[in-house]
C-alpha cells in the first residue's frame, strides 16, 4: 500500500500575517513557515511516500524559501485553482502520474499535525475509502440571533469538527472531484464533504486538539505557544570552558569584566581576564565552533591588550545567529586571593551585560585551593565554567 500527501497550500488569506509575508501559510511560526512544518510532520511519517504540494503561482519564490531543507520525498509542486477544490483537483491529478493507494489532503495552514492522526487515517483507509481527522464536540452549542439572544440549545450529540488531514482511496476521491467538477459544483468546504456527495463511506476518527487551523494572527499565537510547551525541537545543550593566566605584579586584575584593585595583575596577550576567557570557551563549546583561541589567535595583534568582553559578546552572537539563548553560565573562579566575594554581584551583573541576558541567569564563585598547586601558590587564576544554551535540533 502506498500513500501519498497533498498539502493545499494556494489560499490567499491575509488575516495572520504578522511578518509581512503575504499569506498565513507562509508566516513565520517557531522560526520558519507554517507551510515547512505541515510538510515536516507529514515527511517524518514513514507510511507516508511522497508529498504534493499545491501553491498559488504568485508564491512560487515563498514556496522555494520554505522548503530549502525539505524532504526528499517532496515532489515539485503545482500550481492551485480558484477555490480550494480546484486546487485539490489540480494535485490530485498531478499525484494520478503514478497513482498511490491513497492520498491524505491535508491544509497547509495545520502545522501542528501529530503523526499518530496519521498513522489513525491510514490505519483506517485499510477497513474504509474515506477517514478524516476530527474532534467531537465539547461545547455547549447555542443558536442564537443575530443580537445575541440565545433561540435553542442545540444537541452536540454526534456533531464532530472535521480536521485535516482527511484520507481517501486516491481512484475514488480523484473520481469524485472530477465528477463534482464536471457537474459545476465548487462549493464544497472540505474534501469529505466531495466525498459524501460521491456516495463514498466517510469516517472520522480521532484528530487532536494541538492540530489547529491557523486563520488568525491570535491562531499563530496560539501555535507559538503549543510548540513552545512541546519543546518543538528545542534542545539544551552544555558547554564547558577551562582557562589560567600568570599572576605577575601589577596594579590589578580584570575578572568577569571588571577591575579589581590587586598587589598582581594577570598577565596574557589580551587583559587576561581569566572568566571571561572560561565563559567564552563554554558557550563556544555549547554550540561546537571551536575555543577562544581559534576566534581570536594570541598570534594576531588585534587583540593586544583586548578587553575580554570583545571575546564574549562574540560568542553570544555566534550562538543568537544560530537562533539560540542561553539558559544560564556559571562560573568558578580558583584563587588564593583576591577577594572575590565583594565583587561577586557586580561580575554577575557585568557578565548578564555582556551576554544581554538576565542578571538570576549567571552566577560567579570563587574557591580557594587550600593553598595547593599553582592556584595555592599564587602563581595563577584559574576558571572553571558552564553554561547550558537552548538550540532548535537541527542548528
Ligand atoms: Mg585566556
């Protein structure tokens, strides 16, 4: 048994867009259009075998820049009709070149569709010819007038909402829209609804209340948050960065971007600050692109005498191109002296500046080594640190 997809995609409403892209299957939903995810739910289902996509041709450059990263099962997609029915005609004939079994119509603007509808369609397409996603009815329903005075409670008993994706034998469903086609008849709101005028069996089974449709710009909220609860790809991710300068004497030393009065400075190439340099290596490691000295080479003279603050804010950009944020940083720093507990708030605060994030969102402590090794003997600093950052899987 093969199946195939056909995401309709060629609407024309304007009603969600919030990012100047002109149509609500195109908006940007979790960092990428709502079209790429409908796309993505469906290819990640190994029952389903090829996608076709149906846009409008005024959105064939939208169309492209959404599926960059598509999947191969993607097929090149064609151009829709005047109403949503010619539209699922025009890919269901594109699909008849090499007719599956089945084909599951689904709405581009349903990004959310989880893969156990699916599979539920499917499984029901091997007993029926028709089986469509839905959710009975939980309201009350109410008929009321066009003031708002309520007429009639109505029976909600066996009223379902219908959803996408609705599965189909494909010779039959491709029948039938040629037929109500042939007959001039264009109105139909969904594709069972061709169906039922066919004569086919339809049956609904379970959809999911996550699979909303995006029609409004509070709809593309709503969206943004139900991906935000599920994680929606997002993972954590921890790095960790080590670093130690020579003490020699001096008038002070630069740690977490401030200077502290101090009988010895720390000696290196840029200021030496010992937990800027750690903290920048961690999130450097968080986000694999390597340690702080192949971004800024001791070899190169641009960073003589460089304030370290440089190095970390860089850091924090490689990673907000990556579409990323981090969670927290905390660092130790290992000495004998200074004192670093007088300064400790005011490190946290400088550290939260650097990397534009929230001051309860770092920490900063110091230890002694009980006067053992380098540290103990006031021959160095060392740091310790860690951060865990939050990246879309595939970044
Ligand atoms: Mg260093």
């Amino acid at each position: 048994m093969t199946a195939a997809a056909l995401i309709v995609a060629a609407g024309r409403g304007t009603r969600a867009s919030t990012d100047g892209s002109p149509v609500k299957q195109y908006a940007a939903l979790g960092g990428k259009p709502v079209l790429a995810h409908s796309i993505e739910r469906l290819a990640a289902n190994p029952l389903i075998d090829r996608i076709q996509c149906v846009i409008h041709p005024d959105d064939a450059a939208l169309y492209q820049t959404a599926v960059e990263a598509a999947s191969r099962k993607l097929l090149l997609p064609v151009n829709g009709g005047a109403t949503r029915q010619a539209s699922v005609l025009a890919g269901l004939r594109a699909l008849s070149a090499a007719p599956p079994d089945h084909v599951l119509i689904h709405d581009a603007a349903r990004p959310l569709l989880a893969s156990d509808v699916v599979d539920r369609i499917i499984s029901a397409l091997s007993e029926v010819s028709a089986a469509i996603a839905g959710q009975p009815l939980a309201d009350t329903l109410k008929r009321a007038s066009p003031d708002g005075r309520v007429e009639a409670t109505v029976s909600r008993n066996g009223l379902w909402r219908a959803q996408t994706p609705q599965g189909f034998s494909f010779p039959k469903i491709l029948a039938a829209h040629e037929k109500a086609a042939a007959a001039g008849l264009a109105d139909f709101t969904d594709d069972a609804a061709v169906a039922e005028w066919a004569g086919m069996e339809v049956r609904m089974v379970a959809g999911s209340p996550d699979n909303l449709k995006i029609t409004t710009a509070e709809d593309l909220a709503m969206a943004e948050a139900l991906l935000g609860r599920a994680g929606a790809g997002l993972e954590t991710r921890n790095g960790t960065g080590f670093d130690v300068h020579r003490l020699v004497e001096g008038d002070g030393l630069w740690l977490c971007g401030l200077k502290i009065p101090h009988t010895h400075r720390l000696e290196g190439h840029s200021d030496a600050d010992v937990a800027l340099h750690a903290v920048t290596d961690a999130l450097l490691g968080a986000i694999g692109a390597g340690d702080i000295g192949q971004h800024f080479p001791p070899t190169d003279a641009r960073w003589k005498n460089a304030a370290s603050h440089t190095f970390l804010a860089h850091a924090a950009a490689l990673l907000a191109q990556r579409g990323g944020r981090i969670v927290n940083v905390d660092v130790t720093i290992l000495a004998e002296a200074p004192k670093i507990a007088p300064h400790r708030e005011a490190m946290c605060r400088r550290v939260a500046e650097i990397l534009g994030i929230d001051t309860v969102r770092v920490s900063v402590k110091a230890t002694t080594t009980e006067g053992l090794g380098f540290t103990g003997r006031r021959e160095g600093i060392a740091a310790i640190a860690s951060t865990n950052v939050e990246l879309r899987a595939r970044n």
